[in-house]
C-alpha cells in the first residue's frame, strides 16, 4: 500500500502548559482494511496513540491498504 508521511502541516496542536511528548493524539476509528497509522520501523504495528513529539520528529505514517 502507500504510506504518506502525517507531518505538522496537516495536523498540529499547542498547549503552552503542556510539552509536546505529552500531548497525545488518539485513533479514534481504525478501519484497519482501508489502512493504519503506524511509526517508523514499526511497520504493520497499527498505532492507537501518538505524540506530538512523534510528529515533529516526522516518525508517524498512514499506511493506505487499497490501491
């Protein structure tokens, strides 16, 4: 499948109270046949959560699994 890169760019949250490896992102609904969200070197590891930290650092993909 294609795998895209989720930068800052498309998604990006501040709280001035709270550092970016603690604010964290939840997979609300994984429709695992269409794809996943998953880390770098973690491949076919569908992701729940991740930081903002993770996004900066450019280490969080969606993984499309049709064509």
């Amino acid at each position: 499948g294609t795998r895209k890169t989720i930068t800052k760019e498309l998604v990006w949250a501040v709280d001035p109270d709270t550092p970016a490896e603690s604010l964290v992102y939840t997979v609300l609904r994984a429709d695992t046949d269409a794809g996943h969200v998953e880390k770098l070197n973690h491949s076919f590891h569908p992701l729940e959560t991740f930081t903002q930290a993770e996004l900066a650092q450019g280490i969080i993909s969606y993984v499309h699994h049709g064509n």
